[in-house]
C-alpha cells in the first residue's frame, strides 16, 4: 500500500558527507515575538523554514507587525513596541506549542482579548502549566475544562511575581519572562533543572537586562527593547537525526556546518561521546551568546548509556531518535522522561509502538524506556502519529533495518524540517 504522503526508506550502506540544517526553530520563534514588541524593524538570516515558526510569524503580523522575506530570504519584522495591536481573528498557533505558550506571555500583558487556536494536537496538550503564572501576573485566561487550547486571554497591567516552574519547560520560563518584560515590577522565575536558555539569550540581544543566580532569573519590566539583525545557528534537534544515523554506522563520517552549539541544547554530543563517538568542533563563533560551530562526527566502539533527571531535560527533543537508533548500539535506559507523553505525540508510547513493529524488544516505564543494544531490526509500517520527530527518528532507524520501510504521514516533518528528507538523500551510500 502506498499513499502520497507516507515515504519508503530503504536500508543504506554508510552514512557520508557534510550537511547544514534549517535554522534553530527555538531561537526563530523568540526572536520573532520578542521582533513584534521591539521598536523598529529586526532581521533575521536563516530562520527556521518550518510550519512551527511560520504559525509564529502569522501570529505576528495579525498582532500588527508587518512580515516579510527580503530578497536574501531572510525575514524581516517591523515592530510596534510593547503595546501590539488587537487581532481581529482568532491566532492559528497550528502544531505549535512553542508558540502559543510563549506567545500567551506577551499577549497576557496587552490591553485586548486574544484567542489563541491550536491543532487538534496542540488542543490536547496542557497549558495550564502557563495559565496559572499568567493569572497570577493578573491576566485572565480562559481554557477548556481540562487546561487546554483555545485559550481567551484578556490582557492587563501586569504586575511581576515570583515564581518556581513545578515543571521543566523552557517554554514555560520564556512566557513568564516575556510576561516580565511588561509588566510592572520584577518577575523571578525559578526553573527546577536548567533548560535551554535562547529565551533569556534573546531578551538581552534585544537591549533588556535579564540576571541569572543559578536557576532563578529575574527580569524587570517596563524595559524597552532595540530591534536586531541576527543569523540564526542551524537547529542542533534537526542535526540529531543526522548525527545518530552516522552514529550507528561503523565507516561513516559526518560533518555538519553552522550547527548551534549552545551548551544547553548540545548534550546530544556528550551522549555520542559517552556511546564511543569521536566528535570535534571547528569554527566556533559567538553571536549574542549563541555558539554555533561545524561539527565532525566519528563512530567507535559501542558502549551502553543511561540518561537520567537534568540530563532528560537537556535532551527532551533528541530522546525519539536516540531510542529508535537505540537497538543498534550498545544500549540504552532513559529514565525522568514523562514529559514525552504531553508532546505533539506521547512520544513515550509512540517509539515503542514503531521499535516493536520493526522487531525490536523494548521495555517501557512510566517515564523512559529500557532498550537493549545488539539487536537487529527489519522494514515496517511506522506510523508517524503526525509527529515531526517521530517521522525523522524512524527513517533514521530504518536505514540499518533489513528491508524497506514505510513512513506513514510523513509530511509531518514539514513541522521543523521540510527538506529532511532530500538532505537524508544526499548522505547516503547505498
Ligand atoms: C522548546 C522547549 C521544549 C521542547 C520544544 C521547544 C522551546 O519544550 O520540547 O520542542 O523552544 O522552548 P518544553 O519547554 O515544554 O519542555
């Protein structure tokens, strides 16, 4: 059987070359709404190509920021300053949590009602984990019964809290510090492991004072922001399909070029390294404390890996292809990784699924999985659960299986990556 848009992967021999990757989806989506609330016009080099930030920057410009790509592609943003203006529809947030979560912050501090719409997907994820620190800053949202999108956000005066984030989520500390950045006083939040830190990286690129003792930041509101030109580091989570592929393979060598090398996003590469992978990086550069570098990748002996608590948190995106290329190395326990289940998919079940379609044994828990290495897999039906990582994570893991497999809904990759599949192309010996 064979529809449009499910893609067959055949098994390759090696894994060879050099590659860039789209631009970080995570850094495109702060720069764009921190762009909407800064005086002046921002231009950014290298923004994300995906759905995700495309749903951000409709997002913008219904706020009343004009949008465009000039003629080097690169976007460009003209912002109103901290007062937007009120949308006269309901804002797509499509498949993005990312946007509609960071996005509610600066909405929560405008004097005007915005509906907030997701996909059914997004519809279904929790948003409370937002709801509760924005009310308490004096917006007023209303949600479904169970915590979920839509969400109607009557924005106010909003006066800065101190907060502890109950959950790991960079999403969630990026909305309560873009929900600082307007209110009146100053907002701490404290994280209960470090994650990814574009959020409070992006706000000090655009002139606000942000400071950081250990986990706790605290931002003061009423800081006016200067627009920014920036080029934007290739998106490390794109480039984990890449480097796990090459990693499973004994002769490959893998370059990837202008990739983000942000400490917070990296521990993939410590992972690789722990596995027996070689790594090393050239060209480091520094952009408003954003590293990006070209990295080489080396595969070596197979050794088993435990990931475990801050660890999980640092690679909650590159836990899918790291568990489906799993069976091929020597082995892996991921353990702390409930947040997998409230993705665009439950990730957690959704992996297991699609390893044991292909032969593989693997024991799930309640928060990670247990999957032995040695192991030899055969071509499947996958099912991508329209979930962009799941769809990249099991064409990766089909390239060593015996026989071809089949990516149901695969357009889904469209979400972060929608040249995934002709960059894979082009890596491969076959
Ligand atoms: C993101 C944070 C993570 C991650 C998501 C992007 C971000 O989500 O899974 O893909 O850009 O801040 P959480 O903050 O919910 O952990």
């Amino acid at each position: 059987m064979h529809d449009t848009r499910s893609v067959t992967v055949h098994p390759a021999r090696n894994i060879l070359g050099s590659v860039g990757v789209p631009g970080d989806k995570s850094i495109s989506h702060r720069y764009a709404m921190l762009a909407a609330v800064a005086a002046g016009r921002s231009r950014f080099q290298n923004f994300s190509p995906g759905a995700d930030c495309a749903s951000t920057l409709g997002c913008v410009r219904a706020l009343g920021c004009n949008v465009e790509r000039d003629d080097q592609g690169a976007v460009v943003i003209d912002g109103l300053g901290p007062q937007l203006r009120s949308p006269d529809a309901p804002l797509g947030c499509g498949n993005s949590g990312s946007t509609m979560r960071m996005l509610s912050g600066i909405v929560a501090g405008q004097p005007f009602t915005t509906e907030l719409i997701g996909d059914e997907s997004l519809s279904r994820r929790p948003m409370r984990r937002i709801i509760e620190p924005l009310t308490r800053m004096g917006a007023q949202i209303h949600s479904t019964e169970g915590g979920c999108a839509p969400l109607r956000i009557t924005g106010a005066r909003l006066h800065g809290i101190e907060y502890l984030v109950p959950v790991a989520s960079a999403q969630v500390k990026t909305s309560l510090l873009f929900a600082g950045l307007l209110a009146e006083g100053h907002t701490t939040v404290t994280e209960p492991m470090r994650t990814r830190d574009h959020g409070e990286l992006a706000l000090r690129a655009f002139g606000a004072k942000v400071d950081r003792v250990r986990n706790t930041l605290t931002i003061e509101g009423g800081q006016a922001l200067h627009p920014l030109e920036a080029y934007i580091p290739g998106d490390i989570s794109s480039a984990a399909f890449f480097l796990c592929a090459a990693a499973v393979f004994p002769e490959s060598n893998l370059v990837i070029d202008g990739v983000s090398l942000n400490p917070t996003r990296s521990a993939l590469l410590d992972v690789l390294t722990a596995m027996g992978g070689r790594i090393s990086m050239v060209r480091v550069e520094e952009q408003y404390g954003e590293l990006l570098g070209t990295i080489t990748l080396v595969p070596g002996a197979a050794k088993p890996v435990t990931i475990a608590r801050a660890q999980t948190a640092l690679l909650i995106d590159e836990l899918p292809v790291l568990a489906a290329i799993a069976p091929y190395t020597a082995g892996l326990e991921v353990r702390d990784a409930g947040e997998l289940r409230v993705k665009e998919s439950d990730r957690l079940s959704a992996v297991t699924q699609n390893l044991r379609a292909m032969g593989a044994q693997v024991e799930q828990t309640d928060d990670g999985w247990r999957i032995p290495g040695g192991q030899q897999l055969h071509g499947a039906e996958i099912e991508s659960f329209g979930d962009h990582r799941i769809a990249m994570a099991f064409a990766i893991a089909a390239l060593r299986a015996q026989g071809d497999t089949l990516i149901r809904n695969s357009e889904c990759v469209a979400i972060s990556y929608p040249s995934f599949f002709a960059d894979l192309e082009r890596l491969l010996e076959r």
